[in-house]
C-alpha cells in the first residue's frame, strides 16, 4: 500500500513567494518626512527619495543666512531620522520621470546616471522653488531663501559686503556695499530684513575700524498695501512699528522690475513711477513656483497644473485617475491652503494614514483631509515676533517666547533643539554671532585668486 505524505498535499508548495507591496516617498521635507513617518509600521517597503542627504527646517534658513545658527542647527541627515524605520530606505536622487502605466519613477544621481523604483502607491511632497516671475535672470544677483545653498550664499554676500565696504577709501564707494535690497514683505523678507539690521547694529558693532555697520540701509520692497498681508491688520501693524524702530526702510506697492549686480530698479504699481538704488546685495522672497517635476507629473498624468504649477487633488490629497498617487505639501492645491509647513506635516501624515489603512484592510481607504489651522508666527527683531492663532493675537515679547517655543517643538532631532536654544541664549547674552564663516562655493573657485 502507498503512503501519502502530507508535504505532497502543500496547496502552497507551488507558488510564487508574496511581493510587498511598495511605496516612494518623493522628497524629504515636512511632508515627506511625515508621510514616512506614518508608514512605519506597514507590512510593506518605503523608499524616501531625495536630491539631498537631510531634511532641512526651512523656516530658520533666514537665521543660518545671517550668522546666527548653523547650517548643522537647522539640518538633519535623513538617514538618520528614519534609522529605526526597518522598512524605510533613503535613496539619494532627484525624481526626473514617471511612467503610471507600470508605475515606477525614474531618479538621476549625482553623477547623471538614473535608475527606477518601482510604486504600489506614490506619495509626492517635491516642494516649490524660489520664483522670480519670468525673470531667472534676477536670480544671478538676488538669491532666493528655500535651501542650505541660498542661505550660505547670502551669508557670503551679507558678510563679504561689510568687509568690502571696510576696504574701500570713501563713503561714496562704500555706500552701495552697506545697502541691502530685500523683494518680497511675505514672513521671510520681512525675516530677514529685521536680522540684517540686527546684524549690524549688535553683533558687527565695535568689530569694524573704518566703517560703523549701524549706518547699513536695510530696504524692504513689496507690492501690497502692508507687510505680512496673511496675518491680521492689527498684527501687521505691529510688525511695521517694530520694522520702522529697527532701522528697516519699508516700501509698499512697488515690483521689482529689474536687478543688476550694482542696483535695483523698483516700479510703483500706482503711476509706474520707476526709481532706482545703487546697492551690492539684493535678496528674493517674494513668490515661489513648483520644482520642475510637478510639470513632469502633470504631463504624464494629463492634469492641468495651477498659475504656480501646484498640482490639483481630490479632498483626500490623491490625483483624480490615480489613487494611487497622492500629493501633499507646499505642492499640492486644494482649497487654497498656504503654503505652510504645517499644511505639509499634516498633508504628509494624512497621505501616509490612507495608504497604510489601504494595506492595512485590504482595499483603499479615503477620508477628506481636514487642516487644522495652529496659526502662523512671524519674527520680526529681537524680542518681538507675532504669532496668530485662531482668536489668539500675540505680539511683542509675548509673541516672540511663542515664537521660540513653536520652532524648538518642530526642529527635528534633539541635539538640534539643544544646540539651537544654546545658541540663541548665547547671543542674546553676548550679541555676537559665531556662524560668520563664508564659504566660495566649490574649492576650485577657492583656489582662484579674487580676480
């Protein structure tokens, strides 16, 4: 008699193993680092592609451009925040194409070469870039705010201008190297105009023999009727009180319409009266586009982006066709939310609760994505910031504790809280500022002689 053993009866002896289902995460800011987050816990791969090795905290690049942290304060390696992740990988590149029909996005290296990832689900958070409203050409001699790159180029330019001036034999010559020009009246110009002047009147005080850095013209150009339009009157007006006390030179309802590497042309938008000013360092914040793969994502889709090339989504953040593709962030556009980093974190989160509940049961999961609005804070100078939230109004001191306290909350990384409090107690004792060291770009630019 045959025996029959139980190995030969394995319904499963012949089948294939189980593929995990996969998801890309493309772009390692707000959203995409909260979008990974929430994906931890899948039975599934992640993968977090990203042009660059670290998730920066862009709403503090305008502290890291004017000396007062570090690139390293503001910065953390991507790998690292996503080291206990054991499903998350981090790959190093930047999304140049997709191809929905076999869903995989194409990445380019550094080194120009490319290579594809395969998506079950995609999670787009590319973020937007500095726009110069069809003048790029503005961008050679006014630099933007949106990366560790702009911030230590206008770290070079702001620092280097008051060590030409310090050079130069007459006020005359002078004069132009102690103007800065900052485009834009949005939270970020309005930033960094304040640092500067308070780059020069504290921690550069006492430093300079020829020159006295308190006499440096800080302009401030924007085409509304008041700064900082997002935040209410009353706010708005605080902020312009404590502009006008730090020494800032505001000018509302002009455009930039032109920039030179010796000058600024500025135009009323009234009666187009047009006035020009001889300075060396001009600064961009006003306007911001969507990176170049927006466009590649809405030709291979078939979607009409916005004016600003934001791609449209349903209420749950995902594409209309393509459920399986969900975008968030600065990005996306859905009932003109701002383009906050809170918007991002909790867009980022929402996409990531959906794909993992859609694994999670076995068929998708969609709920609208509802914002919840913990206001907007603004710096202005040293010891006065706003912040609004809701009915909740702070201005002044108050504000600028709230301040402080909000962006310690969502730096990430603990030593990166630690090292930036230290820091900012640090020069709120002493005045200086030790983050001054400029750089040349690239070390072959280093090794040529000045001319």
């Amino acid at each position: 008699m045959t025996r029959v053993t139980a190995q030969q009866t394995d319904p499963d002896a012949d089948r294939l193993p189980r593929r995990r289902p996969s998801v890309v995460v493309i772009g390692g800011g707000f959203g995409g680092l909260y979008a990974a987050r929430r994906l931890r816990r899948i039975d599934g791969d992640v993968t977090v592609l990203d042009r660059g090795t670290s998730h920066v905290f862009q709403p503090l690049l305008y502290q890291c451009a004017t000396g007062l942290l570090s690139e390293g304060s503001i910065t953390s390696p991507l790998r690292h925040l996503l080291r206990r992740q054991e499903n998350t990988h981090v790959a190093l590149g930047e999304a140049s194409g997709i191809d929905p029909e076999n869903r995989t996005v194409t990445a380019t290296r550094m080194d120009g070469s490319t290579f594809e990832l395969h998506y079950d689900y995609l999670v787009v958070a590319a973020g937007m870039r500095q726009s110069y409203h069809g003048h790029d050409e503005f961008a050679q001699h006014a630099p933007g705010m949106k990366t560790v790159d702009d911030a230590l180029a206008i770290r070079r330019k702001l620092i280097g201008a008051f060590e030409m001036a310090e050079s130069l034999p007459t006020p005359e010559e002078r004069r132009p190297w102690l103007t800065f020009a900052v485009s834009g009246g949005g939270p970020t110009g309005v930033e960094i105009a304040g640092q500067i002047r308070e780059l020069a009147t504290r921690a550069l005080e006492h430093e300079f023999r020829a020159i006295d850095p308190g006499e440096a013209r800080v302009l401030l150009f924007h085409g509304g009727d008041r700064v900082l339009e997002s935040f209410d009157a009353r706010l708005s007006a605080k902020a312009q009180k404590t502009l006008d006390t730090v020494g800032v030179e505001t000018h509302l309802g002009v455009h930039v319409t032109d920039v030179r590497a010796d000058g600024i042309e500025v135009t009323t938008k009234k009666d187009k009266k047009v006035t020009s000013y001889d300075c060396r360092t001009v600064l961009w914040t006003a306007g911001v586009e969507a990176v170049p793969f927006a466009g590649t994502l809405a030709r291979a889709l078939g979607i009409a982006q916005d004016r600003s090339g934001r791609i449209p989504v349903q209420p749950d953040l995902s594409v209309a066709g393509h459920p399986e593709i969900y975008v968030v962030g600065d990005v996306s556009a859905l009932n003109d939310l701002p383009g906050v980093a809170e918007v991002a974190m909790q867009g980022g989160h929402h996409a990531g609760a959906m794909i993992a509940k859609s694994l999670e049961r076995g068929q998708r999961h969609s709920t609208p994505f509802r914002y919840r609005d913990l206001g907007s804070a603004a710096y202005i100078a040293r010891r006065h910031a706003l912040l609004q939230a809701g009915p909740i109004q702070l201005s002044g001191f108050a504000g600028w504790a709230a301040w402080g306290a909000i962006h310690i909350a969502f730096l990430s990384g603990r030593r990166n809280r630690a090292g930036t409090l230290i820091n900012w107690a640090a020069t709120l004792a002493s005045g200086t500022r030790r983050e001054r060291a400029v750089t040349f770009g690239d070390p072959e630019t280093a090794r040529r002689p000045y001319t």
